[in-house]
C-alpha cells in the first residue's frame, strides 16, 4: 500500500466518545487526505493537507478535525463520534492536487 | 462543476467475455480522468490515468479506457475477464478550476463486478 500505514485497522467505539486515527506515511508526499467509504456513495474527501499545518475541508467536514504536525503523519479526530460517522475510513497520499493518489489500507470505525 | 456518473452500480459478466463499466463525467475545462479498482477489504490501486497525451489509455491487468470529449465518456474495458477481476471500480474525475489550478479528485459512486465461472 504505497508506504502509507493506517492505525488502528478496526476500532468499535460508543457514542460520544472521542476517536482519532492515524496515517503515517514514507514517501515524503506533500499532499495527504481522508475520506471516508460508505455503501453507495463512493468516497468522499473529509479534510486534506497540503503541508505541515496546513489543511482545509472536504465535502464532508462537519464532526471531524485533522492535525498535520509532521510531514508523515495525519491524524483524524472525531471528537464525539456519532453512530452516522460508522464507516471505512481511508487515508491517501499525492505529491499534487489532482494527481495520482495512493491509498491506505483503510480504518473499519464502528460506533455503536 | 466537475462531477462524474458511474451508469451500472453492478455489472455481472462470465470468466472469458469482455468487460464494459461506464463512465460519464461532466467538467469545465481540461479534465483528467482515472479508474481505481478496490478488491474486497483492501484499499484502491490506480488502474489507470488520463491526462490528454493519448485519447485511449491502457492501464495494468488488461484494462484500457478511451477518453470521448464528444460523449464527455471515459469507459473502462477488458477483452475477457478473469475471476481475478471481481472488484468495485471507481471513475474518478479532477478538474481544472478558473485558476488554472487542479481540484481535488471526485469519485464516483462505484461499480461493482461480479465474474461468474
């Protein structure tokens, strides 16, 4: 999966309480992204990153915020997750907007 | 607005025949195009990408897709599929904004494929 590594792999969770996850990547690519993957709706983009601090809202931003303190890391934060945010969540990685993205393995978020 | 449509939220096909998934997109200016392909429980991979140096594109595994600007279509195709190719395929569509600049990508909704033996 392109030397990027999402954790955890499988998470169940209560309502209201907080999760993050991670992304870490190797390949020193500017350019980092969420979505999430939900039955009929493809994927859709939730926050990405340009650079170190710098990181702006998908189509589907509401409940979620991210953190870029490092190049190689990304985190997702739901700070009070919401039965509605149970989905698969996936990281990926681009060295430009609208280039080739690559993908992680994807995060299995229940909340029950 | 750039958006694209994936026309079949399911394609079933036997191991041997070929493999038709369409997609339509609708964009502004100069697109570029990609499909993905995401096998059970894995993340996507790229099968293959457009950018206008060549109308039809061939991508890994068999796949091609050729680029109707006409049609505003970008249809993925496989002369005969294998059991292998069971997957969903994305269509995935970024678009240049009045900026110059590139979007972000938008996928579509999905197809998924089902090869019988």
């Amino acid at each position: 999966d392109a030397g990027i590594t999402q954790s955890p792999r499988h998470k169940v969770t209560e309502t209201g309480t907080p999760v993050t996850l991670r992304c870490h990547q190797t390949e020193n690519h500017r350019y980092m992204y969420w979505y999430r993957q939900d039955p009929g709706h493809g994927l859709r983009l939730i926050h990405y990153s340009y650079g170190v601090k710098d990181t702006d809202k998908g189509e589907v931003s509401d409940g979620y915020s991210v953190s870029r303190s490092k190049t190689e890391d990304f985190l997702l934060t739901l700070e009070s997750a919401t039965s509605s945010q149970t989905s698969v969540y996936f990281c990926a990685i681009s060295t430009r907007v609208g280039n080739i993205q690559y993908f992680g393995a994807g995060t299995r978020l229940s909340v029950l | 607005a750039q958006s694209v449509t994936q026309l079949d939220s399911h394609v079933s096909v036997s191991e041997g025949t070929p493999v038709l998934l369409r997609c339509n997109y609708s964009s502004s200016y100069s697109p570029s195009l990609f499909w993905y392909v995401q096998h059970p429980n894995k993340g996507l991979q790229l099968l293959l990408k457009y950018t206008s140096a060549a109308t039809l594109v061939k991508g890994i595994n068999g796949f091609e897709a050729e680029f109707k600007k006409s049609e505003t279509s970008f249809h993925l195709t496989k002369p005969s599929a294998h059991m292998s190719d069971a997957a969903e395929y994305f269509c995935v569509v970024s678009d240049r904004n009045y900026g110059g600049s590139q979007g972000n990508l938008i996928f579509g909704k999905g197809t998924k494929l089902s090869v019988k033996p």
